[in-house]
C-alpha cells in the first residue's frame, strides 16, 4: 500500500505503508488519515490480518478522536479499544476486523 506524501519532496512521492498489523499515523495529517485507514483496515482484511494497531499517540486526543469516529462507521471493524499496558495504552487503538466473507473475496 502506497500513501502520496507532498510533505518532503515532490507531489508525486509516495510512501510503502507496509500491511502488517500497525499503523503508524504520526507522519500523517488527519486529512490522510480519513482515506488512509479505511483502506489500511481493507487491505489488512484482505491478507487475513484481523486484530491491528493503530497508533495515534497520546497528544490532545484530536487524532485518537478522528480514528475512533472512523472506526465506529466501518462496517469492517468488529470492535475497537485502547490499548493496555505494554500496547501503547492510550496512544494506540487495537481494532479487530470482520473476516472477510466468501463472496467478499470475489
């Protein structure tokens, strides 16, 4: 998964997000993020990845706020909640993500 960054080069420049479970979304505007972590969660469906982290950070809470409203509309998400000790607590989400159905995979 690719992810377009205008931030420190050209327009064109995209960064490899790797599908392995975390996402890392300090780099990322909230703008990003919006598009970005639906398709993160998707593509983790798709390689049959179903509990991510997602890490936030702690901060004011604006970010965590926006990935949690995410979260809740997905209909991919089976069910979110902060992490716990040793996991980020408060400055990660671990999501757990519907399987993907026969017919999704078609």
């Amino acid at each position: 998964m690719t992810q377009a960054d205008d931030r420190d080069g050209p327009p064109d420049e995209t960064v490899e997000i790797p599908i392995d479970g975390e996402l890392d979304l300090h780099t990322f505007r909230p703008a990003e993020v919006k598009s970005l972590l639906p398709e993160y969660l998707e593509a983790c469906r798709e390689k049959g990845l179903l509990d991510v982290r997602v890490v936030h950070g702690k901060g004011k809470g604006e970010l965590r706020r926006l990935v949690q409203a995410i979260l809740e509309k997905s209909p991919c998400v089976e069910s979110f909640r902060l992490a716990g000790d040793g996991a980020g607590q408060w400055g990660a989400t671990l999501v757990r993500l519907h399987p993907l159905s026969p017919d999704d995979r078609d």
